[in-house]
C-alpha cells in the first residue's frame, strides 16, 4: 500500500545513501524521510533486494528532484 501524499525521489541500495540525501533536502528546506525494511533491525542486509526509498510531500517532489539532479551522482571510491 502506497500513501497517496507521498511520492518516492530516489531509491538506493544502502541506508546511507539515502540518509545523506534526505539531510541534503533537508538543508534546502525539503522535509524527507527514509523508507527501508530490514526486517526490525535483524537483517540490515536486506535491503540490497528491496531498496531503500526517500520519499517526500508529493507537493514538494518536483523541488526534491531538482535538488537531487543538481547534487549529481555520488562520487566513486577513490
């Protein structure tokens, strides 16, 4: 089930990346938050088969996305 006030702007692999990325909106003033299962904490792994989502106010999605394109892809490891 979906909630139709919110819209997914970005998936990853990993809790991190999206964490970083919601703070990244969050300094431009975009409340955003993580959406992720890994099984109540016992499998941190399990997100590599359902991604982790960031998701925000469907209102503020286009912004969101702006926001995201302009930061770029993340860089490789050095």
């Amino acid at each position: 089930m979906t909630d139709p006030g919110l819209t997914t702007v970005a998936t990853f692999e990993s809790r991190d990346e999206a964490d970083i990325t919601v703070a990244l909106l969050g300094s431009q003033g975009i409340s955003a938050m993580v959406v992720a299962d890994d099984e109540g904490g016992l499998n941190p792994g399990f997100f590599t088969d359902y991604s982790v989502r960031v998701v925000v106010s469907t209102t503020l999605a286009s912004a969101a996305g702006a926001v995201i394109d302009e930061a770029g892809p993340a860089p490789a490891d050095a």
